[in-house]
C-alpha cells in the first residue's frame, strides 16, 4: 500500500507555525486630540501580546502618548488582526489593524471623550528561545485625534 505523505501546506498532520508573545516597547511619539496639541516630543508606549498561526497574526494592546511631567496625554485599548510573514526561526514579524477605544487628558488635566479609533500595530522582534528583542510601532486614527509611535520592544513568550 501506499504511504500518505503530507506537506507543510496544510494536509491532515501538517505542522502549524503558532508562536505568542508579550512585548513592552518605548520610545518617542507625536498625538494631536481635541484640545491637547503636541508641543513637542512626546513619550510612547506599547503593551502588546501577539498570537500567530502560519500567516495570521492576532494581537491585543494598549498604547500611549504622553508628556513626560506635564499633563496632557492621549491612549487606546485595541484588538488587532493582521499578518505575519513567514520568517526564520530567530525572528518574527507582525503587522495589524484594528479598532480600539481611545481616551486621554488635555494639557489642563481635564478628560478628552472617549472616542473610537482606527488601531494599527507591527513589530519586528529578534529572538533566542523564550526572550526577544525588536522594533515597535503603532498608531491610532479618529474623528478628533491621532497618534502614533515607535520604539524598541522587549519581548517573552513561546516564539517559533
């Protein structure tokens, strides 16, 4: 008889290329909402955690773009979905979009509404068995605001 032989393209059997992780990221950003205008560099940050099976990549995240001493800040809450290439083992790459829920304060300490967002988010992350390391970037796009960042990402979890 015969043998069945499956491939990596997806036959019963076939291996998945499933990897999640949770990253940290700052570094600078820029945000213009309501009232709360960028005078000036702003501090970024991103938590992320990335879920990916083959080429799909799932992500959920909070980002932020704040003074760093004065008030005046702007964040989301996001759920994101998008791809990921196929790379080599060592190294991931996502990019996402999505939609999140924006909040924020203007330089008065006073609340900016809540407001939906257009949400993005990619990363690139170099990593050894359980830690990584990479690029970070995200992006929120409302009726009344806008933000976006980058920075350096610090990553854990189960990578390819």
């Amino acid at each position: 008889m015969p043998q069945r032989v499956f491939g990596q393209s997806g036959g019963a059997g076939a291996v998945a290329d499933n990897s999640v992780w949770a990253s940290v990221a700052i570094g600078p950003s820029t945000a213009s909402a309501g009232s709360f205008r960028n005078e000036g560099q702003l501090f970024g940050a991103d938590l992320s955690v990335w879920l990916t099976r083959n080429k799909l990549a799932l992500g959920i995240r909070t980002a932020s773009a704040s003074r760093v001493f004065d008030p005046g800040d702007v964040y989301d809450f996001a759920a994101l979905v998008g791809i990921h290439p196929r790379t080599e083992p060592g190294g991931d790459v996502v990019a996402g979009l999505g939609v999140g829920s924006s909040r924020g304060h203007d330089t008065g300490g006073g609340n900016l509404r809540t407001t939906p967002v257009i949400a993005a988010g990619a990363q690139v992350t170099f990593n050894y068995r359980f830690v990584g390391i990479g690029l970070d970037a995200f992006g929120g796009f409302g009726h009344d605001r806008c933000y976006y960042g980058a920075g350096l990402a610090l990553a854990f979890g189960r990578f390819r």
